[in-house]
C-alpha cells in the first residue's frame, strides 16, 4: 500500500492526466519549446509522448516540473483571489 503523500501534487495523478492537462494549457508547440523532444515537436501525441516519457527519467522530471509550475501559479492566483 502506498503511503499517504498530502503534500505532494503529483501523488494520485498519472503521468496521463499530467500530459494531457499540459498540453490543454499550453499545447504541443510551448511544450516542444520547453522540452526539445521529438515526440511534441514532430507529429505530437498523447500515446507517443507517454511511451517516451515512461522511458525517460529525465525528460519526464521536466515534464513534472513544468506541471509542479503550473500547479504552484494555479494556487498562487487562487490565494491573492482570496484576500481582494
């Protein structure tokens, strides 16, 4: 049984659900300039990219790390909403 990771945003989302709400955000073309694979900048898909990033380390850390990003801003505007 995994452990209970509150803290962590990326415990309980797949890399799928991660991949896909990038690409909703920002498209294949930012994220082909962020991260310089082959698999978003050539005939992009979902299931391609996937296969790659599975395989990875390193490309998928980057990938994570724009999503933590994202999360972190999401958050950020959520709060300063809050106290106007």
């Amino acid at each position: 049984m995994e452990p209970h990771q509150p803290r962590n945003p990326l415990h309980g989302v797949t890399l799928q659900a991660l991949l896909t709400e990038l690409v909703e955000k920002f498209g294949w073309e930012t994220l082909g300039t962020r991260v310089r694979i082959r698999c978003f900048t050539h005939d992009p898909s979902i299931g391609s990219s996937l296969a790659f990033l599975r395989r990875t380390p390193w490309a998928r850390a980057k990938v994570e790390r724009i999503y933590l990003e994202m999360v972190a801003d999401r958050a950020f505007k959520k709060m300063g909403k809050r106290k106007a």
